[in-house]
C-alpha cells in the first residue's frame, strides 16, 4: 500500500511544534488541555526533544546525563485533544494530474505527524458520497505508519455533497477537538451546514482551501469543451480575454464569500494553492494564523 515521505529535516521541525487551541476542551483525561504544552501528571507516556519555552521541572535529567541532550516527558493522563483530519476525495481533486489532493494528503500526513509525536489523537476520513474510508482515533507514535499509509492510498473520484459528507464523518466524531477540512470547497450544494454541524460537535474548526494555480488564473483563449470532472457534463465555450476577466472575479468572489462565511463563525480559514510549498504551509502559514504553535 502506498504510503506518505516526508524528509527527516522537515518532521524534525515539524516535532517542535504543536496545536493551538482558542477555549479549553475537556476529555478523558485529567482537567483540559489550553496549549500542546505537557506538564506534570501519573502515567509517563514518551518522550520528546526539549524545545525553547518548555517547563524546566519536566526534563527528564536522568536522560541528559546519559545522552547530553533533554528531553520532556510526556504523559498520557495529558491527552485531551482529538485531531480530526476530513480530506475531500471528489473528482475535482484531481484537477492539475491530481496536485490538489496530493497536497490535501501531505498537509494532512504533516499535521497528523506534529499530532502524534506530541501524543494527541488523530482520526481521518476521505469526503466523499459514500463515506467508505475512515481511520479511527490513533495514538501515539505507532500510529504514524498507519495514518500516512491511509492517506497515501486516497485517490480522488465522483461528486462530493460536503454538507452529506461532513455530517457522516461527524459519526466518528466522539468527543470535543479540533477538526481540520482540507478541501477545494467545490460542492455545488455547498459547505455552510456541515461546517456548522462540525462546530454543534464542538469541534474547533480549520478549513484549509486549496485551488490550483490554473483554476485561480488560467491562461487560456479560444474554443473549448469544458467537461466537469464529477458529473462528465460539458459545455462548448469561446474563451475571450472578457469572458476569462468575469471567471476571475468569480473565483475572487468565491473565495472571498468562504473567508466571509468562515470569519462570521470563529472558523479559522487559509486558502493556499497545489503549487505553494509544503513547509511554508506548515511551519509559517498555519502558524500566522494561529493553528500551531
């Protein structure tokens, strides 16, 4: 089965970091989890890197003396966060030989990867009409292999309701956390209720919205059959500099409703496109916006 690669240097960054939560959740676990920061607590779980800001009371000295390195425990009684991870798997997905969901599944694979090497529990599940594919709650660094290894087998095909496919994921959703939407936002009954529904959940809410370079500016004039990717309907079309300049502000307009839409319910929204790159994404886009820290 096909799974995900990273380069050692990228998650080594990506381990220093972690989410960020606007309210505190409460879970199974002891009191409620306000930062990815550990603290004291019974049940020793791991360990991992000491990183600028850490609490000195949680350096395991015993492993600095042997190794010349710190390191923070980490304990399981700390777990309170859920990550929920929703990867749209519709025809349009494929758009650019597949780059959009190529992303979706690497954005998803590294936000996963910080999540459970700081020993959170991360679910997936691909949107689709069917709902036919999701990895429940892992935990811990054994379910890295597990969680890239689903994500690396999603391809993209047929139409997606994402106000449907949202709520059928939402059955797997058993307690408060953050749910993270990658997604081309393309659904022609739109996304509104099954964001909102996330949110009756009591999920913190993330959409992270990639379109291709091509479908934001396309550079193309002249007489075209436009197939749509879902449903195989066409369309014969003359393509003028006027009419490219009005798919344009549409696409402007489209954007802008779904950055409207999203800051009028505290839903935390970042639009990106196929080509941009992985790291900035990660390690500067998501933290400007405050998802990770």
């Amino acid at each position: 089965m096909e799974g995900l690669f990273f380069e050692r240097e990228f998650l080594n960054k990506l381990e220093s970091m972690g989410f960020l939560l606007k309210k505190a959740m409460t879970g199974r676990y002891s009191g409620q989890h306000r930062s990815p920061r550990k603290g004291q607590s019974v049940e020793f779980a791991d360990y991992r890197p000491y990183s600028s800001g850490d609490d000195w009371r949680q350096v395991d000295w015993n492993a600095y003396a042997r190794l010349d390195r710190l390191f923070i425990k980490l304990f399981m009684e700390e777990q309170d966060l859920s990550v929920h991870l929703a990867v749209d798997t519709s025809g349009s997905m494929e758009w650019g030989g597949g780059a959009k969901l190529k992303m979706a599944r690497e954005v998803a694979g590294a936000l996963g990867y910080l999540a459970l090497v700081n020993m959170e529990q991360v679910g997936a599940a691909a949107l689709n009409n069917n709902m036919s594919g999701f990895l429940p709650l892992q935990r811990g660094k054994a379910g890295i292999s597990r969680l890239w290894s689903y994500l690396g087998q999603l391809r993209p095909g047929g139409a997606t309701d994402l106000n449907l496919a949202l709520r059928k994921a939402g059955r797997f959703i058993r307690r408060p956390g953050i749910t993270v939407l990658i997604s081309d936002l393309l659904s022609p009954a739109g996304y509104q209720e099954g964001l909102k529904y996330l949110q009756h959940l009591g999920q913190q809410v993330v959409v992270l919205h990639i379109m291709s370079a091509a479908e934001k500016n396309p550079e193309i004039l002249g007489n075209y059959r436009l197939v749509d990717c879902e449903n195989q309907e066409f369309r014969e079309v003359s393509i003028t500099p006027m009419l490219l300049e009005a798919y344009r502000r549409q696409v402007n307009g489209f954007v802008e409703g779904i950055a409207g839409f999203c800051g009028s319910r505290q839903i935390t929204y970042l639009s990106v496109t196929a080509e941009d790159n992985l790291e900035d994404i990660l390690l500067h886009s998501l933290r400007s916006i405050g998802v990770l820290v």
